[in-house]
C-alpha cells in the first residue's frame, strides 16, 4: 500500500539475516562486507571531507560491520583508529574475521579509556539489534564519551544502547546524526527515545535478493504522507453536506471553552459537513462568534444532550470536559448512546475509573493518560510504547492513538501503525483537542475507526511539520488550522 513501509523486529531481522546469508552461498562474512561497505559509502556521502575517523566496536557482529568499515577507510588514505573496551575483543566468528583483516591491512586498534576519540567523525558499532538491557558502567562511560565528542556520531544499524524493538533506552545510549539500518527497518526506530537517538535514518538493503523477504512478517507499518489520499478522495461533485458526516462535539466545562473550540474547528477543517458543540450555556455565544459554522447547544444536564445523541455519525468527548458531576453525567450519556466515539483527555480519565469494553471507539491518550488507562507509571509505558498501546486497545476494545514521539496507532487484532511525521514544537497543551476533531472528522466521514485514527493521526502531524517551517518554538494549535484543510485534500482542492 502507497506511503506504508513495513517495519520488523529484532527476531525478524535476525531470520532475514539468517536467510539473505543461505541465499548468498551460506558465508555470513559476504554479508557483513557488504554492511561495512555500506557504511563506508554513507560515510562518503555525508562527510566526504572527514579525514581522521575513529571507529567504535564492540564484540559482535554490529562491530565486524565496523571493523570492515574501518578497513575500508584505511584504504582510502583516512586515518582512522578502532577503539573498544579491553572486554570487547571479538567473540564472533564473522568479527574476529573482520577484525583480522582490519590488522592485516595494518589497522590500528586502540583501547578506551587509554584513548580519546578525537577526530572528524565517530562511528557507533559498539552494539547491535541484541541490546535490550542497560549497559554496563564501561560501556555507558564509553557511550557517554561518544556523546561528549564534538565531532558528528554515524551509528551502524542502531544507536548503541537503544532498544530495536521497543525504541526506548534502557540506560546510556548514542545520540546519533544519522543512522544507516541494514536489510530492514527495525520498529524500534521510530518512536519513543529512538527519536531523539538516532537522528536521520536511512536504509540500505544490502542488495540481498528479494526472496529474503519471501516468508517475512513485519511487526506494524510506517505511515508517511503519500498514505492519506487512499483515505481522503476527492469527493463526487454532487456530494451535500449530509454526506460530509455529522460531528457532535461533547466539552468544554465552565473555564475550558477554548478546548472544545479547537477540537470544533478542527473537525470542520479536516472536512465534516455538519458540526455541532454540545457545552456549557456561558461558552455558547462566544463560540458562535468565533465559528459560526458550528452549531453551538447549551448543555446544562444530561437531559440537555440527549436529543443531540440521535443525528451525529460520530462524536469526540472529551475536551475541556472537567471530571465533575457534569463530566460525568454527559460522558456516560454519550457511552451510552451506541455512537462511534473519539475519547480523550478528561474522558479519559473518567474512563479510567470505570474501564469497560468501548468496541467502536477510538482513544487518544498522552503517555500520562495512557498510564492512567492501564494502572501502571508514565515510564512504563514510555518504556515500551507498542505494549502500551496493544494493552490498552485489548483492555477496551478500541483503537488507540497513543499520542507522542512516534505516534502509535493500535487496535485489537490489527497490525500497529506508526506516524512518521510530527515535531517537538507540537508539545503544546491544545494540541491534543486539534487531534480530537480531526479524528473525529473522518470517522463521521466514514473511515473505519482504526482507518480514521491512523489518517487523523497522520493528517495532524504532517500540519504540524507544515506549521513548524517558521519555527517549532512558539507553535500553536491553531497554526495548524491552514495547513489542515491543503493536507485533507491530498489530490487537490478543485478538480
């Protein structure tokens, strides 16, 4: 499918390995040159002016694939220093192999912390795809010093110290200025501390035949932008607004009128035809004001909102909701009502204390609200964000945004979906009800719920990379509002 890239883990990776190797004549080593290769081209590209390179290895194969590197940048008249641990002498074959042929072309080895890593660029092969645990006090030193070094760091496969599968770091890890993945993609790459760590990723396929991939399954799938316009076509020319979708939007408790705003605004944005908001008496005038599109109901009680549950295709609560007397009485109105949902922040919480089996919805939570969700820390799950969001999609039977660095998209019996797009800047509180209202949006336009969360999910990111052009810092929910409507028409406004 067009802008889905699929994405494997450790286990995976390693029977690929394993079959590209057989299919190569069964010599391990073949495969390994090829990655140091690899590794010395990109080298090449990117810092074709480093002259003085040192060359981290540890005592795998992620370090053979550095030793090869090392060689090969010797030959190219660079100077060039391998540095280990004195306890990373190779212990595979293939490294010993590589670090045999890196001597004899007389390499020079040298061991930390007798030596500095001074030079023009510092490549991690410390450790590969197998680390799923912290790192000892000499190597965390030894990563701690690659970080310290002012010269750019190349990571092989994987930052050192970052977890391939979950994308979290257990421990010290490498910080990156890019990493070059060899075969395949590994999930743990694009979300959680992976983001910070790895810096620009790339991938090289090692030119292994396509029948590697023959009996493969990846573990979930990358979305980029090209995804969106297999969920949003451009519309029939006599489409009416009935057609568009019915959005109810349930918020906005005394204070918190601009919540529900947002989240309005953003579902008319993303394409809705017609959009109510069911909220406090005090925030209907000025909501009319603001968006006279929006049709704006004053909602004292439950009594208020329940001939507004008969119409709507699909209604996001949440927003601004508050967890009072109030918050309470419309949310479970609205559980009830037997509507698809969208759910997030204070619904969230709510739904917390009285978790049952939503089958239909879509929940949006943070980290935190996702912690809440599931009776564990916010570290928990930032420690293994595709647990996190598995767990919380079978706990309630729905789909689930887990919202955040490398956004994820779950759902129980579903492949995970994670966002590539999205920046730093859009940490900003508001963000999260602009969510609410795309989401919303598209399921109200008919979008199955794991379709419409993914799409959401996407559409809101992509609008923020597009907003933070002029500047992540400063960054606010409604500059996305532009850019909202361009991304919701990916095959152009007019026809």
């Amino acid at each position: 499918m067009t802008g889905m890239t699929p994405l494997y883990d450790t286990a995976a990776a390693r029977a690929l390995d394993a079959r590209a190797t057989g299919l190569l004549g069964g010599d391990g080593y073949e495969l390994m040159q090829r990655a140091g290769q690899a590794g010395w081209q990109y080298v090449l590209q990117h810092w074709p002016e480093a002259m003085r390179i040192a060359v981290v290895c540890g005592p795998g194969n992620n370090g053979g694939d550095g030793y090869v590197l090392a060689r090969l940048a010797r030959q190219s008249r660079r100077q060039v220093r391998v540095v280990h641990l004195p306890a990373h002498v190779p212990r595979s074959e293939l490294a010993q192999r590589a670090c045999t042929d890196y001597v004899a072309a007389g390499g020079r080895i040298d061991l930390f912390p007798e030596a500095g890593l001074e030079g023009d660029l510092v490549v991690d092969a410390l450790f590969g795809i197998g680390l799923s645990r912290a790192p000892d006090a000499d190597a965390a030193a030894l990563i701690d010093a690659i970080n310290a070094q002012p010269a750019p760091v190349f990571s092989l496969d994987v930052p050192s110290g970052l977890d391939a599968d979950r994308g979290s770091a257990p421990g010290s890890a490498v910080v990156a200025d890019c990493t070059l993945q060899f075969i395949s993609p590994h999930v743990g790459l694009r979300t959680g501390d992976a983001l910070e760590c790895a810096g620009e990723v790339q991938l090289d396929g090692l030119d292994v035949p396509a029948a590697t991939f023959d009996a493969a399954s990846p573990c979930a799938m990358l979305l980029a932008g090209e995804s969106l316009a297999q969920w949003l076509p451009p519309r029939r020319r006599n489409t009416h607004k009935g057609e568009s979708g019915r959005v109810l939007c349930i918020g906005g408790d005394h204070g918190h009128g601009g919540a529900i705003a947002l989240c309005a605004v953003a579902a008319l944005r993303t394409g809705c035809g017609l959009l109510t908001v069911a909220t406090r008496e005090r925030h209907v005038p000025v909501g009319l004001a603001r968006r006279p599109e929006a049709m704006a109901a004053a909602v004292e009680s439950d009594e208020d909102l329940w001939p507004l549950l008969a119409s709507p295709d699909a209604i996001a609560g949440g927003p601004g909701l508050g967890q009072g007397d109030w918050a309470r009485a419309v949310l479970h109105l609205a559980l009830q009502s037997g509507k698809p949902l969208v759910v997030d922040a204070d619904a969230l919480n709510l739904l917390a204390t009285w978790p049952h089996q939503l089958h239909d919805a879509i929940l949006t939570p943070h980290p935190g609200e996702a912690a809440r969700l599931l009776g564990i820390s916010t570290a928990e799950v930032q420690r293994d964000r595709y647990a996190a969001a598995r767990a919380i999609a079978q706990r309630y039977g729905a789909t689930v945004v887990l919202k955040g660095a490398g956004t994820i998209v779950a759902a129980p019996d579903a492949m995970p979906r994670v966002i590539g797009a999205g920046n730093p800047g859009m940490a900003v509180g508001g963000m999260g009800d602009l969510l609410t209202g795309v989401v919303a949006s598209l399921r109200g336009q008919g979008l199955s719920a794991f379709d419409a969360a993914s799409a959401g999910a996407l559409l809101h990111s992509l609008a923020g990379d597009a907003a933070a052009e002029q500047g992540e810092r400063g960054l606010l929910p409604s500059d996305l509002l532009p850019h909202l409507r361009r991304l919701a028409n990916p095959a152009g406004i007019d026809r």
